[in-house]
C-alpha cells in the first residue's frame, strides 16, 4: 500500500516567522497569489513557478495543494489507495477524502460544498476558499484578473499571558509535564526557568540545542520563538489542586490560553472551560467524557483536545525490546492506568508479540506488567524494577513519569549494560538527559507533547484555535522511537526491520492495538 496523505500545514507555525532562530519579529504576513489557468504565481511577492495551474469547477476555485503546502510549510504524502487528506494547522486538524464533500474538522463531521480531486496532470486540488477559511487563513478572489490570493492572518501582538497547568508529577518529572513545560516556556516564550520562580532569557544557542537534543525529527516544522508570550505556571501537588489552579489562570490572571497537562485533569478542564467561555483551553491526553457513560461529553467552543497514538510508538520499542532481550524477559511499568499509558503497553506488547514470540509467551504471561498506582513515587518505580531485574528481566520500559525515574536508579545500581540490562523510556529521549542514566537507555517511546502545546500557543496568536480532538501520530511526527543505544545492541539489518515496520504503520499495513486486553488475539505480522 502506498503512503496515506499526510498533508500536516503547520502553517500556523511558520507564518510571520523566518526559520532561524530569532527573538525579532519578521514579516507579519505570508502572502500566497495563484493566477487560473497559470503555473505561475507569487509568495510575499517573488516569482515562482509550479507544476499545475488553479482551476475553476462548479464555480470553486481549486489550487494545488502542493503550492499551498510549500508556501506556508507543509508535509505532503499521497495514497491513491485511501484518497485521504489530513491537515493539522496549530489546533486545527482536517479530515477530507478526494471527490467527497464530507470533512472532518478536529473530529467533527461537517460538509462542503465542493470535494477535491484530481487533475488530468495527475495533481491533488482542494476548494480553496472553504480549507483555508477553516484553517485561519483569508482569502480573496478577483475576478478581472483571476487571481486567488491567500493571506496568514497578522499575528496577535503584545504581551500575551499563557497559562499551564501540571498534573501531580509537577515540574521535574524529566518526562510528560516537563515536555510540555518545554513547548510553551522554551519553544513558544524562549525562557529558562529559574529554580525558586521566574525566568531568565535563553540564548538563541541554547534555544537551538533544545530542538536538537528533543525534536531532530520536527526540524521542518518552522518551531521559532513567538515574542511577547508570558508564561504562566502552576503546579498541582494533589488532584484537589486542579480546579483551583485552573481558576486562577482565568479568572485572576486572564491567560487567554489555558493548557492542562494529563488525563487527570480532563473532568476539571471541562468544567472550568464550560465555565469560561471566553478563555481558550488546551487538554493535553485526553477527550473528557461521561463518568457513566464514558461517552464523549458535547464540544466547547472553546477547548480543544490533543490525543497521540502511543500504541504506535510503544509497538516499536515493543519490537526493540524483543530482539534486544537475551533472557527472553522483559518487564513493563505504568503508572496510572489511564487510556494513554494502556495504549503505550498495548503497543509494546504487541511490539514482543511480533519480533520475539517467546519472550511474550502464551497471552504475554512471560512479561512482567505492573502498574505503580502513580506518576510521582520514584521510590515504589525503584522497588518494582529491582524485583523485575531479581525475576531476570533484563529489558524494562516505562511509562511511569516520574515513576519511572526509579527504573534507571534501579538499572543503575543493578549494573546496566554490564550485566545486560537495558531501560527504555517515554514520552521524551531519557536517553539526553543526564540526569537519569544516559548509558542505560536503549531507547524511548517518543510523543511530542511539546510540540502540540507550542502548536496551539500558535494557534492562538494567528487566530487558528479550533476546538474538538486533534490526534498525533507517527504520519504527522507526533510520536516516534529514539535512536540512543540501539545501534550498540541490535544489527543494521535488525535496525531495518524496525524502520520497516515503522513505515507499515504509517501506510496502514500494521495497526497496533490500543487496549492491553486485545493484544493475545492480535495477529502479529510475519518476518520480524
């Protein structure tokens, strides 16, 4: 099967920005200028010239999508196969599929009044008018000429307050709240933050090795400082904090974005979001919905929701962790058994079932599962992987937070790579810090929470806040596996089948499962 489109339009990022590192303003627009019938048009007034001219059909006017993408900074991937096109542009995301005028949009049904298609030059065109609209954008048509010209709104300017709110790992965890801590503090308002409070300016050298040490993969999104954002943080050291923490940021300090870190946070959010209808709201994991039902709870206007597919990231460092064990045990820590972290051990599970049917054993038996009952008990993550390590687990992931900082103590103290053991870690490269266990890291389970906060602090001073779900996968660079050790322990050609089966999850060929209770009859593919 051929590559699904993934036409992920950061435009929201990248408009009014250079891609250097700069806290100065550039220019505040990007101005795109398409002529009917000519491959011929301008950006911010160059010349250029492409492959398929604008046409008009049924009174619509449709442009190639190429052009748009490469104007206001896209990814572009075509699948003949499933004629589907995704956009995500900051906190909007949108669904169409080629000669259809259903839409999806942040996971809402909608309908347009013209369908994309494909030209005779074997190009994709879309309705220009009805995606930009819907992506923030403006858009004029002059009909002497013939010209369609589309416009980035001109970006939000002064001091703007964003709110953030932890769940209880708080700042440190080196994990979840900490990467996105580092999408809004670092990416979006270049600040270090001070221990004890405050913040002190980032050096642009600085601001650039954060990218490199935590998003190489994302180096084509147009990530840029935004000047004027103000942070603003608070810490929940219970869960009793998270609707007091939340008021503040709306009512006392007057954030006009508020991001909530974690599943845990999702009744809260929903209720002071309903309760604010003038204050954008940011969910981070997950999409609230009824305590009786669990039926997903009407959309605000106002909230958006960001979900990632961690099954797919945990199936690959499942996969790793298959081929790297020698003992054929491998051991697996949650912290709290909510929807995120049974997708992450679906994912790995199905990843051991697939490369080493042994070490999975009959309905994962022979894999050590255990949840901490929390993401902020270093200590009881400690204890559980020394008694996996005592079992002979010599390969442990976590998806613990904070937790799970006690799985690399553990490691560390039992003798790592030395003796054979491996830790793999979440939700950032636990490998690039330096204050876990580096040597022992054989690799992570990656999602960029950090890249979907700084996406909708984008969305927020161009204008593109939509609500509903957004949902991150490996076909739009929400989630990966990192490199770190692994070329120490598995072979290039083991390093292949891994990259192989990334890319059969991209095109649809492999769907990990997302419930740890589906996994013993998942049939796992051949040849790995």
């Amino acid at each position: 099967m051929k590559r699904l489109i993934s036409l992920v339009l950061v435009l929201a990022m990248i408009a009014g920005l250079t891609a250097g590192v700069s806290t100065a303003t550039a220019a505040t627009t990007t101005t795109l200028v398409l002529t009917v019938g000519k491959v011929n048009y301008t950006l911010n007034g160059a010349a250029k010239v492409g492959d398929q001219a604008p046409e008009i059909t049924s009174s619509r006017t449709f442009v190639p999508i190429r052009v748009v993408s490469e104007a206001f900074g896209a990814d572009v991937n075509y699948d003949p196969a499933t004629k589907t096109v995704a956009v995500l542009l900051g906190a909007t995301s949108f669904e169409f599929i080629i000669g259809q005028k259903s839409v999806k949009i942040n996971g809402d049904a909608a309908l347009m009044d013209a369908a994309a298609y494909i030209s005779k030059a074997g190009r994709t065109l879309i309705p220009i008018r009805f995606v930009s609209e819907k992506s923030g954008l403006n858009v004029a048509w002059n009909a002497t000429a013939r010209t369609v010209t589309v416009n980035s709104k001109a970006p939000v300017t002064g001091t703007i307050k964003i709110g953030l709110v932890t769940d209880v790992g708080g700042r440190g965890d080196q994990s979840f709240n900490d990467s996105a801590l580092r999408g809004l503090e670092i990416w979006a308002a270049q600040k270090s933050f001070v221990k004890g409070g405050g913040y002190a300016a980032m050096t642009d050298a600085a601001y650039k090795q954060s990218l490199a040490d935590n998003a190489p993969d994302l180096s084509s999104r147009g990530i840029a400082p935004i000047p004027g954002i103000t942070p603003i943080v608070l810490e929940s050291k219970e869960q009793t904090d998270y609707v007091p923490n939340l008021t503040k940021l709306a009512e006392d300090e007057g954030c006009k974005l508020i991001i909530a870190v974690g599943f845990m946070l999702s009744d809260a959010t929903y209720q002071i979001a309903k309760e604010h209808p003038q204050t954008k709201f940011m969910l981070i994991d997950a999409q609230p919905s009824d305590p009786t039902t669990f039926a997903p709870l009407p959309t605000l206007p106002n909230l958006v929701c960001f979900l990632f597919k961690e099954e797919q990231c945990g199936y690959l460092v499942g996969a790793i962790a298959g081929m790297a064990t020698k003992a054929n045990k491998i051991g697996f820590i949650g912290g709290i058994a909510v929807p995120a972290v049974q997708r992450y051990e679906a994912g790995f599970m199905a990843g051991i079932k697939t490369t080493n049917p042994t070490a999975y054993g009959t309905a994962g038996k022979n894999v050590a599962d255990v949840y901490a009952g929390s993401f902020g008990d270093q200590p009881h993550g400690k204890l559980i992987a020394q008694t996996m390590i005592a079992q002979k687990c010599d390969i442990l992931f976590h998806a613990a937070g904070a937790t799970g900082n006690g799985m690399f103590e553990a490691l560390k103290e039992a003798g790592g790579p030395d003796k054979g053991l491996w830790g793999i870690g979440c939700d950032v490269d636990m490998g690039k810090n330096p204050n876990l266990y580096p040597a022992g890291t054989l690799t992570c389970a990656i999602k960029h929470v950090d890249f979907a906060t700084y996406a909708s602090v984008k969305s927020i001073i161009y204008g593109t806040f939509t609500p509903g779900v957004v949902t991150l996968s490996l076909r739009n660079g929400g989630v990966g596996w990192a490199q770190d050790n692994v070329a120490k322990v598995l072979s290039a050609a083991q390093i292949a089948k891994i990259n192989t089966l990334r890319q059969d999850i991209i095109d649809g060929k492999i769907t990990p499962p997302e419930d740890p209770k589906a996994v013993p009859t998942w049939t796992a593919p051949t040849g790995f």
